[in-house]
C-alpha cells in the first residue's frame, strides 16, 4: 500500500499527519502538485511536480495508483476515479468516499458548479477543525491498520 496527496489543496496540517504516519508504519508517501513542495527528509516521503494545467496531477495520480493505496484528495471527480481503480478516496477532513456515496456526492458537486456558473455565490469550505483533524487521522490509521 502506497500513499499518494493531490498536494496542490492539501492542508498543511492534514500533511504533517500524513508525514507522521509515513515515518511511523513505514508506508510510501508521495505528494503530487504542480508547484514544488517542501517536504521533511526521509526514506518514506517524496514529491512529484506535474506541469501546471487542468487536472494534470489528477491523472497523475490515476496513472499511479493501485488496488488499495491510499489517495488523499478533496477532489470528488478524482475521488470517483481513485475508488473505480479499487483504491480508498480520503478526503483531508476525514471522510472517506466509498462507491455507495459517491455518487451523491459527484452530483451535489456538479449542482453547486451549476450554481457558480449562474452567477450565485455559494461561498468556500470553512477551515479545518480540530474534529476534521481528528476525523482524518483515524480514518488514515484504519486504512493504514488494514493493510499491515
């Protein structure tokens, strides 16, 4: 099992918990983004820089990825695609997608694009909580329990 990050979003909090996790269960993680990242020296975590264009670390990442990896993203159509691959979707506040909820929630997406689109504002994500830290560091221990 690899970890893999649509990076270019991610939190810097929800990644230094994902740097903890790849030191401790020794566990392959990658963060994938157009843009150079920072990252802590170690044997376990390593960047990829993509081009910059639309959805090119998303392809990336499908291109890479295999049955049960991890792919941490906020991304619903990469989510979708990542769960067609037999991979597990985390997002950074700690939900995990799973084929019986993303369907909804790639058409809750597409009706609030359709809302932008006509000109309504429908405003962004609040922060991270404390809780959706907590949510995400679980969840990512499962995961990460079930492959050991």
């Amino acid at each position: 099992m690899k970890i893999w990050v649509d990076a270019d979003a991610c939190p810097v909090v929800i990644k230094e918990i994902l740097f903890r996790a790849a030191e401790r269960t020794q566990t392959l993680l990658t963060l994938i983004a157009n843009h150079a990242i920072r990252v802590p020296r170690s044997n376990y975590i390593k960047t990829v820089q993509v081009p910059s264009g639309f959805d090119v670390a998303d392809k990336e990442i499908v291109d890479r990825i295999a049955a049960g990896d991890i792919v941490v993203t906020a991304d619903i159509p990469l989510a979708a695609d990542v769960i067609g691959k037999s991979a597990h979707a985390l997002n950074p506040r700690g939900e995990l997608y799973t084929a019986e909820t993303i369907g909804a929630r790639l058409n809750m997406r597409d009706f609030m694009d359709t809302l932008r689109a006509s000109g309504i504002d429908t405003g962004g994500p609040p922060a991270i909580s404390q809780s959706d830290r907590h949510a995400f560091a679980t969840n990512l221990d499962r995961l990460l329990a079930k492959s050991s």
